[in-house]
C-alpha cells in the first residue's frame, strides 16, 4: 500500500464516521457536602492534598472522581444543530425546555438520566468535549459503574484520534506539544464563538443543586454544550484534520 492510499483510506474512514451523528457533550457534576463523605476518605483526601487548603479541597469534591453526582448532561446534535439536556429530576420522559427554545429536556435520578445517556450515545459517532477525555468521560463511566449502569461506549480510548472522540482542549492544547492549556471560554473569545459564561459558573452547581435550581444547572450546561459545539465547526476543517 503506498503512502497516498493510505491517507486515503484514513480520511475515507472518518468521513464514513462523522456521516453518524456528531454530537458535542458536557456535564455537570454536584460534589458532595464534607460530611457526607466518609472519615476514612476524609483522612486520605487531607494526607494527599499537598499544600491544598482544608477548604479548597471541600469545594471541590466535584473534581474527585465517586465523590460527586452528575446532576445533568447537555448534547448538541450538529447535523440538526438541535440540543437536548438530562438533568436530575423526575418523570423519566422528554418534554420541551422552553429555557433554551428548540430544546428537549429528560428528568430523572442520576442512574436513569446516565441510563438515558448511554442508549442515546451508542448510536453516535464522533463525540466531541471540552476536556471530555480527563474529564466527563471518566466521570461518567466511573459513575455508572458506581450505580450498576453499563456504559454504551468507551470515552477515553486512543489519546491521538479524533475520531472517536474529539477533545478540543487537547486539540488547541496539540495533545501536550503547547505548555499551556486555556478553558473553554477563552478559545470562544479567541475564535469569535459565543462565550457561554453568564450568570453561573461550574463552581456555583452544587449549591444550585442543594436548592432545587436544576433547570439553572441544565440551562448553564446546555450553553457550554452549544459553545463547544461551535468551536468544533471553527476548527473542524482547519486543525482537526491535522489529527488521524
């Protein structure tokens, strides 16, 4: 086979991919309080916290993997440029979200919303994140396996394919060459994408979820979901093709 074909056949490959659903996704995560947590696990959270501050590391559990519920995930299907969320609830059915119009929303505990997640997932093709492979895809698979849910794919296979799954941190980030890495909102003001930072940011989840306010949490979600979905259109045809 010579070289030419076989870029050939690469490229055939990931064009037959992208033709299934492309869908960006995000979630968010509610850490739970301190004193949910265990005192054997406080103590081996506090002996490993290296300089971090009691506080700081209370706030955020979110980020320690069996230590936070995922209250809701968004979606962006950009072959219909349509989005939907799952958030933490109840009903078990999909109904309008008239706070994103032309959105659906699913509500359900936490094992019926990641249940509803991994059937709709395993009939997409490329999945694209923002920090989804260090982050929402282990999150999410270590939670289902938590609560007896199987998931429907694998979120952190191959680190240097874009294929099955497109993580623009490490994209922009050219899968560590840069030594830096920048959050979402700053490669949306930097590729005139909508930043989705308003009201509420990630930190503000867990105590929005304490009070009730999870249409907020899905709303927020939603933005983040539609901006990484629009960094993927800006990137897709100029960087993403520099990756097999």
């Amino acid at each position: 086979m010579s070289p030419k074909s076989g870029k050939a056949e690469t490229a055939d490959a990931m064009d037959s991919n992208l033709r299934a659903p492309v869908v960006a996704f995000d979630i968010e995560v509610a850490g739970l309080e301190w004193e949910e947590v265990d005192e054997a696990t406080r103590h081996y959270l506090m002996a490993r916290k290296r300089g971090e501050s009691t506080e700081d590391l209370q706030n955020r559990l979110a980020f320690v993997r069996g230590l936070g519920r995922v209250v809701s995930i968004a979606m962006w299907n950009m072959q219909k440029d349509q989005g939907a969320v799952l958030v933490h609830g109840s009903g078990c059915r999909w109904d309008d979200f008239p706070e994103v119009p032309g959105t659906r929303v699913f509500r359900g505990n936490e094992r019926e919303i990641l249940t509803e997640f991994w059937r709709l997932a395993s009939d997409w093709g490329t999945v694209v994140t923002y920090n989804g492979r260090g982050y929402d895809g282990p999150v999410l698979m270590t939670r289902s396996a938590m609560l007896d849910v199987k998931p429907s794919r694998q979120l952190a296979g191959y680190r240097y394919s874009v294929r099955e799954h497109c993580d623009l941190m490490e994209v922009l980030n050219f899968f560590g060459a840069a030594r830096e890495s920048y959050s979402l909102d700053y490669w949306c003001r930097r590729f005139g994408v909508e930043s989705p930072k308003g009201k509420m940011d990630g930190s503000m989840v867990a105590q929005k979820a304490r009070t009730g306010r999870y249409d907020e949490i899905a709303e927020y979600c939603l933005r983040d979901t539609r901006a990484t979905a629009d960094l993927f259109l800006r990137l897709r045809n100029t960087l993403i093709p520099l990756y097999k």
